[in-house]
C-alpha cells in the first residue's frame, strides 16, 4: 500500500512512517518542516520505499500533483499550539480546517479512497462525562477544538459524498521519544533556564492523560488494518492520569533536581481553553485488540530522556 502522511516529519507522523515503513507500506512524507526535524526522517532516506517532500499544505497544486497513485492519506498536518489562537484567531482555520479540506480535495481529486485523521480530545471542550466516550454532546472551549471539530465534519460530509474511508483519532496528549510540543517540552526548557524554580500555569491540578506515541502508532495502525466502517471514530488514551503538580515532580526526580520550588499562575486552568481534566473512554479502541503498554511515568521518562540528549531541539523549536 502507498501512504502519504502530511507532517510526516513532525513527532507523531514521523513514527508512524517508520511504523509503516516496517509493516512494507511505500511512505510519501509531505512536510514544510516548520516543526519537523531531520532527526525524524533523516534515516529513510535512503530506503526506497520511503520519499520525502518539502512542501506546504496550502500549495494545492502540488499537493494534488503528488498524491496521484497513493493508496491511503494520513492527514497529520495541523497547527498543534491550543493556546496561539487567543494571539492568531486564523492560524487554526488556515492550518486545521482549510488544511484538512486542501487534503481531502487531493483524495477526491485521486480518487483515494482511504483517510486518516489526527483529531484531539480538544474537541470535547469540557465535557461532563469521565471517562469521554466517543459519541457525547460536545461545546467547544477554544479556537483549536472547534478547528479540528470542524475538521472532522468535513472528512464525514466527504466520505458520504466521495465513499471514502475515514479514521478520525481522538488524541490526548501524546508523549515520548521525538515529542516537540507540550508541557514536558516547555517544563524542560523552563528547568534549563532556572533549575531553582518552576512556573506552572494555574494551580497544578489540571489532571491529564497521556499516550505514549508508540502505543499512539500502534493503535492507528491497528485500527485502520481492522476498523472497516465508512466513518471510524476513535479516542487515543490511556485509563489512568496524572495532575500537572504529579508530572512536574516526577520531571524533579528524572532531572535530579531537588531544590525547585513550584511557582503557581492560579486557577484551575492554565488558559482560556484548558480543560481541567482531560481522560477519555477507550473501549471503542481496545474492543479491537489494542491496549496501552506505557504506562504515563514510564513516557514521561522516555521523553525527558529524549530530550536531555536531544536538547538542542530546545532552542530551535518555537
């Protein structure tokens, strides 16, 4: 099978191309490398099955001139910072909606018929049932949520009108080797430039799940070699969570710092548009066979140690 994976060179999409590099698929990777890395894909390219591009998802044209032949199109593209709608209200519906809707016009346009989509658990806003199953009422509480919301309807309203396949991934935050965004990657650079003392925003107890990424992969992959509705819904997660005050201190200990004190913003958000709790119901995804084998300190481990021994990626990442 040929699959092409828009921001194939980010965290997430460069691990499922090497995942589907392993499994014998031919991996286009169509990427403006805005937050992808050599690191990511540096290692494929001399595999014959793998190819990668330079490119935007707003150049249609090319977009559509490099999608011809493909099998399957993983749309893992997207603006990933929730907070930098409060200071750029376009930027989710250039990358997110508009995005999504230029790859989508590439699959009608080649007559692809299978499409992958990474959503987020954003989309629920703050919802009123723990764990979130897939099919509850959902309010948006921020410009990224209502993006990839609006997103998802999209890929739906083209899968009745083209008969095109589709997988919309719920993520919660994932974590692990490569990971670029999020708040082990700005509690490290925080750490590196005052190891005495910690700023968290709001009070610490926002409580969170977390997917190690390759669980994440795995479960995508499981799900789109065994999940054959029209329209498949999936939450990406895990059954437990930890606080933000639980994960900075775990971080202390990894770093071996033990003299930081913590610095509290207040309130039970970090942001307009944190939700204070964030776990999702995962059944739908486990009824398949998939189960997470990370636990979350055991990802988080993996991540610090990532990035101390990638810790350039500190200071080149926005």
């Amino acid at each position: 099978m040929k699959a092409f994976i828009t921001g194939g060179a980010g965290f997430i999409g460069s691990t499922l191309a090497d995942k589907l590099l392993k499994k014998g698929f031919s991996v286009t990777v169509y990427d403006n490398l805005s937050t992808g890395q050599p690191l990511f894909y540096e290692h494929n390219l001399s595999n014959p099955n793998y190819t990668f591009i330079e490119a935007d998802i707003s150049d249609k044209d090319k977009l559509n001139t490099v999608t011809q032949g493909v099998d399957m199109i993983f749309h893992f593209q997207a603006n990933a910072d929730v907070r930098g709608g409060m200071r750029n209200t376009g930027v989710d519906l250039e990358q997110n909606i508009i995005g999504t809707h230029n790859a989508l016009e590439a699959a009608r346009i080649n007559n692809i018929k299978k499409f992958a989509f990474a959503s987020s658990a954003a989309i629920y806003g703050e919802p009123a049932i723990f764990p979130t199953p897939e099919n509850i009422a959902v309010i948006q509480t921020s410009l990224y949520g209502a993006s990839k919301f609006s997103a998802e309807a999209l890929i739906q309203a083209y899968s009745e009108y083209y008969d095109i396949q589709s997988w919309i991934y719920r993520f919660v935050s994932f974590t692990g080797p490569r990971y670029t965004h999020g708040v082990i990657f700005d509690f490290m650079r925080k750490l590196i430039n005052n190891p005495n003392e910690l700023e968290i925003l709001g009070n610490g107890q926002q409580r969170k799940s977390y997917l190690d990424v390759a669980d994440g992969v795995e479960a995508i992959f499981q799900s789109v070699m065994k999940a054959k509705d029209k329209i498949n819904i999936f939450n990406l997660g895990n059954e437990e969570f930890l606080n933000v005050k639980e994960l900075a201190s775990e971080m202390l200990g990894l770093l071996n710092l033990k003299n930081t004190s913590f610095k509290f913003t207040g309130g039970e958000r970090g942001w307009k548009g944190d939700s204070p709790l964030v776990q999702l119901d995962i059944k739908k995804i486990q009824s398949i066979g998939w189960t997470p084998t990370y636990t979350i300190r055991e990802s988080i481990k993996r991540t610090v140690e990532f990035l101390s021994k990638n810790s350039y990626l500190l200071e080149v990442i926005d």
